[in-house]
C-alpha cells in the first residue's frame, strides 16, 4: 500500500516541498517504477516537483488548503499529452504531486491524435496504461484542414493551434474539467516574449494562469518556470516514449526557432541569462514602461507620491 507523507499545511509551499520531497517514501507511482536512483535524477525530479509546486501556489491554480478542508470542491483537470518532452513531463510533474498528497486534483490525461501520416497511435494507449491514470485519446483529423488551408510557406501553427484549442476546451467541458494543463515551459514564455517584442510590437509572453474568453476553463501551466534543458534530461532519464510532430515541426524558417537560435546564442555568450530574462517576466514596474492603460500617468501630481529612478540617467 503505497504511503503518503504528511505535510504541514501551516507551512510556506517551498517549505512544505522541501521536507516533502527529502522524505519521500520508497514506493512511488508506477510512472517512477524505473526511474532511476541517481542522486543527480532525484535532485533534477525534485526541482521540476519544487518549481511546480510553486507556480500551483504563486498563480492560485489551486487553492490546496480549501480542497483538503473540504471548503471546496475537488477540481478536476484536463493535461494535454502531445507525446512531447514537455507534456510528459507535465504529466509525471503532476502525478509525483498528486501521489504525494501535495495536489488536490483529478487528473485526466488527453492526447488529441490530429490525423499525421505515419502517427503511431498505439504508443500514447500503451504507455498510458501503465501509468494508472485516466486518460482520453480523441481522434480529429486537423492535419488535413491545415494543410489544405494555409498557403505554401505559411506556418501551420496559428491555425493549428486555433483548432487544437477549441477540442480541448470541448473535451474538457465534456469530462467536466475546470481547467486544461499545458506543458509549456520557462524557454516557451520567453522564446513567445520576444517574438511578441521583436515582430508583434507588444509586450507579452505566456501567462501561468488564464481564463478562456466563455469564462467556463481555465488554461494552466505549472511547468512555466522550468528550463527546458532540465525537462529534456528528465525525459531522457524516464525513457518517455517520444513521438515527433510532424506538422509544425516539419517546417523551416519559423519565428519561434530564430527567437530560440539567438537567446541559445545570449546563454552562450553569458551563461544564466534565460533565468535572468524570466525573472524579468515577474518582476515589473508598470511606471518605467509607455501603457497608460497600465499606469495612470495623468494621475500624477506634484505634491503625490513619487519613487525613485535609479536606472535612468539624466
């Protein structure tokens, strides 16, 4: 009988996690059965979970305290399995803290099979069979819309995309899910940060925590802190059966791999500055930028409350 540490829910989350995750029994889930035991995949699980564990709090996807004392009711939630590094590693995330006691939620796993020539589609059912959770895999054929629609040299992805999310949303609604969960992570915000910044001319990256324009689903993303290069070591350490994409990913020449090609060139040239530029992302000051949809700049009076401008030489 698999068992559950105790956690203090009087504690701070990063606190909680830390004497969760160092006392963490010897029987785990089936998804861990062959994981390995090295000291550097238990740290590299334990700050995926910490991370996790922290967006969840941060963000508000899940008042956990309210669930355990049965002030609310236990949500539900739909994540998203692509057959990527990231969505497995979603999925694992997720199911380390469900068993853990550290997550109050149902999880559903759903994996949108969209039709590609050559997709293997026993892969997902097998692997998910092992792992003991519920999942869905519904079949829409938008591989063929998508490439008869989009003009030669277009990119697939913002129709893709579009229809993906009206599935989802309908399969969530469906299993009465109140939010779907997306693997998308630090690298993915920022590589969209600067394709917003350089070619949209606007200032916004993937937000954590948002709610569809029906006000009925929320769209989460718990991984929106880890670094990619952590999630590719743990997929490769957990032998997640990978399958390639072979719609978007098979094009050349996309926005999203310049933006990725020249922040691997800042990391190169000054190592940590991905970190940097995603603290940037939670750490900003509405006053310093040109919004006035943002900042009430005709509110300011003399004789008001100022702030200092210490970065700005004049």
């Amino acid at each position: 009988m698999a068992q559950h540490c105790v956690i203090d829910s009087r504690a701070g989350p990063v606190a909680k996690l830390a004497v969760m995750a160092d006392t963490i029994p010897p029987l785990a889930p089936p998804l861990f059965a062959d994981a390995p035991s090295s000291v550097s995949f238990k740290k590299l699980r334990k700050r995926l979970v910490r991370g996790a564990l922290k967006a969840v709090d941060d963000f508000g996807m899940v008042d956990r305290r309210a669930v355990d004392a049965g002030e609310k009711p236990r949500p539900k939630w739909l994540v998203c399995l692509s057959g990527g590094k990231d969505s497995y590693g979603l999925l694992a995330v997720l199911m380390d803290l469900q068993w853990q006691g550290a997550l109050p939620v149902d999880l559903i796993a759903c994996n949108l099979d969209q039709g590609q020539p050559g997709f293997p589609k026993h892969v997902l059912p097998d692997w998910l069979d092992t792992t003991g959770v519920k999942y869905r895999i519904e079949t829409e054929d938008t591989y063929s819309i998508v490439t008869e629609k989009v003009e030669a040299g277009r990119t697939y992805c913002s129709m893709c995309s579009r229809l993906r999310r009206g599935i989802l949303y309908r399969i969530a609604r469906e299993e009465g899910c109140e939010a779907i969960v997306l693997g998308h992570h630090r690298d993915d915000a920022l590589e969209t940060f600067m394709m917003n910044f350089i070619h949209g001319g606007r200032m916004a990256a993937m937000p954590p925590k948002l709610l569809n324009d029906e006000g009925d689903c929320f769209v989460l993303r718990p991984l929106i802190t880890a670094a990619e290069d952590d999630l590719a070591k743990f997929a490769e350490a957990m032998n997640f059966p990978i399958i390639p994409c072979n719609l978007c990913g098979s094009q050349d020449g996309l926005q999203r791999v310049a933006m990725k090609q020249m922040l691997d060139e800042w990391e190169r040239k000054k190592p940590g500055v991905r970190q940097v530029m995603a603290h940037a992302l939670a750490t900003v000051r509405p006053s310093h930028l040109h919004d006035p949809r943002v900042f009430h700049f005709a509110g300011l009076e003399i004789g008001g409350t100022g702030e200092t401008d210490p970065n700005v030489p004049f």
